[in-house]
C-alpha cells in the first residue's frame, strides 16, 4: 500500500518505546503513484503530571523540495569541480570567492591564496584602463562579456586566454556574483 513501515529493531523504533526523543530522524517515502517524498520526524515522550510516558508528540515536516534543491546544488558543484575550463567566482565587490581546479591548474594559484583577492591578481598589466571599461559596460548593459584576455600566471608567465565573464543578479537587478569561465 505504499505506507512505510519501521521494524521493531529499527533505532527509532526503540528510541521512542523506550520513551525519548528523537531528533531530525529523516525518512523517504515512496507512494502508491511512484513519487518519493522525504520527511523529518521529531518526536517526544508525552508525559502528563508524573506519568511517563502517556503518548507522543510528533511532528513529520516535508522537506522533498529542500532535498531536492540540495541535489542541484550538488549537482552544479560537481560541474563545476569537473570542468575542464578554469572558473573562478567572485562577489559583487569582485572578491574572489571560489575557483575550480581547472583555475588552479591554468594560473598556478591555489585556492587559499586568491579567496578574498580580485581577478586583478592575475591581470597582465597588457589591457588599458579602456579595455576594463569597456567590459564593465558590457556587463552593466547585457550582463555578460566575452574576449580575448592577457593575464598572468603565479610564475610569472603571461598567456592569452579567451575570457567569459556573466554577471548574475539579485532580483532587484543589483549584481551578486560575477563568473569568469
């Protein structure tokens, strides 16, 4: 019929026979119809002046759209880890966030030095003060940039790259992330 049932051994079975509580205890349930929604559970011992344990308070929450929210976080995590093109994430005061492995492959930086530092920490010094205007503009006005960059690895190295930068919004509009593939 689809409903769950727990074995009498199950930890939570013998948790609350035993009269305690439990906490956060998460449960999948497949329907009748196929779908499958998660649940938390707590539960405490109802006790009633010096009574012990006269019933229980539950309470089942439906968390299937967190986890399902939880999933795609992961799953857009893992793209980014695995992507073979350097990526690197920055606030809307263009301080570095994240970068993938690709990035610490292609630069020569490690994570833990550039978190907290700008994209400028790679800039080749080669693009004018106009070069940089001009992609602010086309990230105000359309949200994204592509080109051609110079920038300059840990070693001192200087190589060209072909740059992508989006901006994605608040939804006010206000920049919230900037990210350079």
């Amino acid at each position: 019929d689809g409903s769950p049932c727990l074995p009498e051994d199950y930890p939570s079975a013998i948790t609350l026979r035993e009269g305690r509580e439990v906490r956060d205890f998460v449960l999948g349930h497949r329907f009748a119809d196929g779908s499958l929604r998660w649940f938390r559970i707590n539960s405490s011992p109802l006790r009633i002046g010096e009574a012990a344990n006269c019933g229980v308070v539950l309470t089942v929450s439906d968390i299937s759209e967190s986890r399902r929210a939880e999933e795609q976080l992961k799953l857009a995590f893992e793209a980014v880890r695995q992507s073979g093109e350097g990526i690197l994430m920055t606030d809307a005061q263009q301080l570095i966030l994240s970068v993938n492995p690709a990035f610490e492959a292609v630069t020569g930086y490690r994570a833990d030095e550039v978190i907290g530092k700008t994209p400028a920490l790679i800039a080749s010094l080669r693009h004018d003060q106009h070069f940089y205007a001009a992609m602010n503009e086309a990230l105000e006005n359309t949200g994204y940039w592509r080109g051609e960059v110079w920038n300059q690895r840990k070693n001192g190295e200087i190589y060209p790259e072909w740059l992508g930068v989006s901006v994605v919004r608040e939804n006010d509009g206000r920049p919230k992330y900037y990210v350079y593939i």
